[in-house]
C-alpha cells in the first residue's frame, strides 16, 4: 500500500472522527483505532476496543501493511454512545 493512500485514510479518518482498520506488517491481527495525528514518519493513534477506547500508540507508517475505513457498523455505535467526542487530538509534538 502506497504512503499517499494511507495518509488519505488517515485524513479522513481525524476529519470524520471513523475509526480504522489496521494490518500491520509485525502481526496477523487487525486492530481497530482512531487517528489523532499524523507527520511524515509516524502516525499517532488511539485504540478502539469493544465500546471503549484503551490507549494511544505512536507507530511508523511504515510499519502498516494495509489500512482501510469502510463503512464499520462500530462507528455508528460509538457516535451514538458518545464516543467519538471523545476522540482528541492530545496536542503531542
């Protein structure tokens, strides 16, 4: 997957507060998160998991295999218990 298409991902998901999915290349399960920021080496994340958000993780874009937002029935839940307000950027250099 080219860097320019998961940096389009990555827009739209801060932009529409969706979370998304992510292959990375160290393991064979895909996780779900929300991205909060982005430069040119890393992304900066925080994980959806059940309902709930458990924590953030700094990652090298390159270390995603694949990253995709289709339509997930988790966002329409999470905007309905009020869980994407609560996706903030942290404001982290």
């Amino acid at each position: 997957m080219l860097k320019s298409e998961k940096i389009n991902i990555f827009n739209k998901s801060i932009k529409e507060k969706i979370s998304v999915g992510i292959d990375f290349i160290f393991s064979s399960q895909r996780l779900y998160f929300y991205v909060l920021d982005y430069n040119d080496k890393y992304v900066l994340l925080r994980q959806e998991d059940d309902f709930s958000l458990d924590g953030y993780s700094v990652t090298k874009i390159s270390y995603i295999k694949k990253i995709s937002c289709e339509y997930f029935k988790i966002n329409e839940i999470n905007k309905k218990l009020g869980l994407a307000d609560k996706i903030v950027n942290p404001g982290v250099d």
